[in-house]
C-alpha cells in the first residue's frame, strides 16, 4: 500500500514528532477549524506545496471522516512522498478527542 491508515491519536503523536499536516477539507471548513500547524491543501495551492514538500518528511493527510484522505494519499504517494499516513475518522473525530487542539483562521 502507498500509504498507512492511522488513528487520531496516532497522527496527534507524529504531528508532535514532526510530521506535516495537510487538511483536503474546504477552505470554509479548514477557516472554522483544523489541527494545529495543518496545511490547507486544494487545487490551487498543490502546486506549490509540491514544489516546496520535503518527500521525506512524514506527511499526514486529513479529511472530513477518514475517506477522502486515503485518494489523496494515494496521489501524493504517486508525486513521490514516501512516508503518507490517512487519518482514520478525520477532522471531526479530532475534534471530539482534542477540543483543546483545535484552531481556527
């Protein structure tokens, strides 16, 4: 598989060792709230993010529920990131477990 399905508070533990958060919601959704020092990743700024992403780095993609993070890993799997992870439940299971780590635009 090209990239591994985690929990929420397995991505809480690597997003605390260093791992980049990218948040695929929309940006009305992104604004009102996400994990903290997550990137907002649409069709518009994915070109620059790929440019400028460390493929090394351990990369965490997050959604709405757990389902569209895992196409979106896959495609950035295919763009050469080597360490994805989908984050199982997604943003708003985040929300229910980590109220505390929540921020908003």
């Amino acid at each position: 598989m090209s990239y591994t399905c985690i929990s929420v508070a397995q991505a809480k533990e690597l997003q605390e060792q260093g791992a980049v958060v990218v948040d695929i919601r929309d940006a009305d959704s992104f604004n009102a709230g996400h994990m903290p020092k997550a990137i907002h990743l649409d069709n518009y700024s994915l070109p620059d993010f790929l440019a400028n992403a460390d493929l090394d780095k351990p990369t965490i993609v997050v959604c709405y529920h757990g389902h569209s993070s895992q196409s979106a890993a896959a495609y950035l799997h295919g763009q050469g990131f080597e360490h994805l992870y989908s984050m199982d439940g997604g943003f708003e299971y985040w929300r229910q477990l980590f109220p505390e780590a929540v921020v908003a635009q």
